[in-house]
C-alpha cells in the first residue's frame, strides 16, 4: 500500500490546494470535513467531488458543545474557540489514521494568515495541543514550519511542499489555475465568528439547561426574544425561516396561526409562557389582539 494521507477539508482554495499538493506527489489523499450546529459540511462535500477524492463528514458536535463551555486556549474575537476547536479536529483525525493506517494528517492552514490562531506559534500549539505533532503537515507553508515525521522519513518530499506565509492568496491562485481548480465561493463559514449569531448563543449559554446542540442549531433561524430569565422565543420572519424552525423544532412547543399565513414561533424553556408567544406570532403576522 502506498502512502496515505487524511485532510481537515474545508472547502476552500487552501484545503483543495493542500490536498493537491500531496496527491502531485502520488500519496493516497482522503478527505474529512466536519459538521456541528455552528458549520457545516457541504462546501467540503462540493469541494471534494470537484477533485474527485475520497470524503468523510465526520460530526464532532459532542466535541464542540464541551468546548465551548470552557476552552483551555481561550476564544477569538467572538465566541470561537479556535485553537482548541482545531487542535480536537486534528486529534480526531489523529486517532482515524492510527486507527485506519494513514501516515500523514494535514490541512490548507497557511502560517500568518490569521492573526490569533493562524500564526506560526499558534500553528505549532495547535499541532501540540492535538496530540499528533509529528504526523500533522500544512502542505502550503511547510517549508516555514517544523519538519514533520512523514517529511522527515521521506513518506512526503519536502522539497515540493510550499513556503506561503501571510493574508495574500497570490500565491494560491496561482497554484489553483495550475491546477485548474475552480475557486469554490466562501460562505457558509462558522457561526462562531458571527457576531450576531454569538450574541444568540450567549443568551443561549446562559440560561440553565439550553445550552445544547438541538437549541444551537434552532436559533440559527427566525428573531429572537427573551420571554423570561429562562425562557426564549424563536418568531421566523419568512418562509425559509419557518421551514428551518419547523424542521428543528420536534420536541418543542410550536405555535402558528390557523386562519392566516404568517410565522412560526417555537419557545425553548418555560412552557407555560405560550400565551406570550402566541402574542409574538399574532404581532409579526398583523393580527389585533
Ligand atoms: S472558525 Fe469555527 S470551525 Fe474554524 S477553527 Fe474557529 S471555531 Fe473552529
């Protein structure tokens, strides 16, 4: 069997061209992209049939919902706890290779690109905090990092690997048109690093008992309201909206208006507060009480 490597996929320009540059030097690449209430897997599901490469979601919610309780590494700008988030993806690979025989983990990281957990020390935090320091690789600026375990026994050859530093993807898009990649648009990116969907998860976080993965994807859709010091309400404002609440929403009380088109509320908590959902429903669809 022949060399094996096993990517963190996004998606994006970066993970394609990592996994590229890996599959140019004739190393079995499969690629792994991950799902939670806060990103999803689709853009690495596209990105992956574009190159025609082996693919796994692989859903590590449980992983993220005890992280973002406490995370050792801190988190970003809003509530993303990116050093730690990475270093438990990589861990989970980790543990995949050891356990199906790849030699090599990797990912489109690319040193100084973001500057909190992109920078060369957070890289190598990173590849420490996830257990597999030796086995992880970041094709696009290995020449800039440690040598790795696969390098160093010649599984992968340095010399081919990349030295991009820094925000700029020159460098990048040159490599895609070489490689006659089609660039797959951002979007879709972690809720994480939205502000507007953080501030909902604060609230979220702060309540006794809704903290959890079913409440995390649900207000992702729809306004929301603080009915009481434990309660809240979800009120969707159109139809994509209603569509996400309703199919979210098995285990709670919904509310929609029989007589009349208009939202769907759903309320997560207290449920004898339906009378003022109910009121919240009546009032964005237009109905007098
Ligand atoms: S942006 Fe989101 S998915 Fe990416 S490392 Fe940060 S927390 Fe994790």
């Amino acid at each position: 069997m022949g060399v094996r490597a096993l990517g963190a996929f996004s998606g994006g320009l970066d993970s394609m061209i990592a996994a590229l540059l890996l599959k140019s030097q004739g190393i079995e690449v499969e690629l792994a992209t991950f799902a939670s209430p806060y990103y999803s897997s689709e853009k690495g599901y596209r990105g992956a049939e574009q190159l025609d490469l082996p693919w796994r979601e692989i859903d590590n919610t449980d992983e993220m919902m005890t992280l973002l309780k406490n995370p050792p590494s801190g988190f970003g700008k809003n509530l993303n706890p990116c050093i730690d988030c990475h270093a438990g993806m990589f861990r989970i690979l980790g543990d995949i290779a050891a356990a199906e025989g790849f030699d090599i983990i990797f990912s489109g990281e690319v040193a100084g690109q973001r500057p909190m957990s992109q920078n060369k020390n957070s890289l190598n935090r990173v590849a420490r905090l996830s257990g597999y320091p030796e086995l992880l690789l970041r094709p696009l600026s290995a020449k800039l990092l440690k040598i790795t375990d696969p390098e160093q026994r010649g599984l992968v050859n340095r010399d081919l690997l990349q030295s991009i530093s820094g925000r700029g993807r020159k460098p990048q898009m040159k490599l895609a048109e070489e490689y006659g990649i089609q660039y797959i648009n951002p979007g879709g990116g972690c809720l994480l690093t939205d502000p507007n969907y953080c501030d909902r998860l604060r609230i979220l976080m702060e309540i006794p008992g809704l903290f959890t993965a079913g409440n995390a994807r649900l207000i992702r859709h729809g306004r929301m309201f603080r009915l009481s010091d434990d309660s809240i309400g979800l009120v969707g404002r159109d139809e994509k909206d209603n569509d996400g609440l309703e199919s979210l929403a098995a285990d709670k009380i919904t509310f929609t208006l029989e007589e009349r088109p208009g939202p769907t509320g759903v309320l997560i908590g207290d449920p004898e507060l339906l009378p003022e959902l109910i009121e919240l429903v009546k009032r964005y669809a237009g109905v007098r009480s």
